[in-house]
C-alpha cells in the first residue's frame, strides 16, 4: 500500500485529497475549534493509505485515512516503533468521468512512530487483488506478526 501526505496537498496526491475532501474539512474545523490553529493553510495532519486497482473499463482506489479526531487506537507495539489504528476506509469507483465514492467502514491503519524508518519486512500494510473473485485482501503485519482483526477481504 501506499501512503499520501494529505496535510500538505501537492498535484500527485490531489485523487485522495478528492476521495476525503469532507473528513479533512471536518478534522481541521475541530482541530480549529480546539484552538489549535498552528497548521495555518495547510491541513491538519491527515495521512492516508491507499491501494489502486486499474482495468480499460474501470478503476477503483481504496483508501484509508489516518487523523486525530476520526481514528481510534487499536494496539501500540514500542519496540516495532508503530501504533495501529482503526481509521475509517472508503472505495472510490472511477467509470470513465463518473466516479462513486463508498464508505466501507473501518479499516486497520498502520502508523509508524515519527522519524523512524520503515522495516517492511518487520512491519508493512498489504494489499492484494483477488482477481477470480473481484475483491481486495488487505491486512497489518506489525514486528513479524499479523494483527488480529486487521486481515480483511473488501469486494
């Protein structure tokens, strides 16, 4: 999977920013409200993940997005220098110029600790397309180890 910095809009990271255009309105107005307001123009932090599926016909990008206020926390692991958290997900379909965007619930999101390098065969967020059945598998490894309830099959 791949990760976009959504604090800091640029032109490549523009379709995510697009598929969250409302969360991230909602987190920097509570962030506002809060009386933080630190982050100027910029957004406040907001970091999503994301797995693009492509075809002629269609395409479909599932995302996941990592903020403050619309994430819990699921597990910490200290020594793996990663906290996993449960962020919500969505499926956005792109059919020519029409594209639908879905809420698919909640989905583990793998945040690793600030200034640390990622180990990815230590700790990694997957994904993969099943192609005889139409859907993407997606799943945390943290320090060698699946994580319990973040492997996950999304049609």
């Amino acid at each position: 999977m791949a990760y976009a910095d959504l604090q800091h809009p640029l032109p490549a990271s523009a379709t995510y920013a697009d598929i969250w255009k409302d969360a991230i309105t909602r987190n920097n107005q509570i962030y506002r409200e809060r009386g933080d307001t630190r982050f100027g123009k910029r957004n406040a932090p907001a970091i999503e993940v994301h797995f693009v599926v492509w075809s002629r016909r269609r395409s479909a990008i599932l995302s996941i997005l990592d903020t403050v206020t619309g994430c819990t926390v699921k597990m910490t692991v200290p020594q793996a220098h990663a906290t996993v958290k449960l962020c919500p997900m969505r499926v956005a379909i792109y059919e020519g110029i029409e594209v639908r965007t879905l809420d698919g619930g909640r989905a583990c999101f793998l945040e690793r600790s600030a200034g640390t390098l990622a180990n990815p065969t230590g700790s990694a967020a997957y994904a993969s397309y099943d192609v005889a059945r139409h859907t993407v598998r997606i799943g945390i490894i943290v320090n060698h180890k699946a994580v319990d309830g973040c492997s996950l099959s999304v049609p």
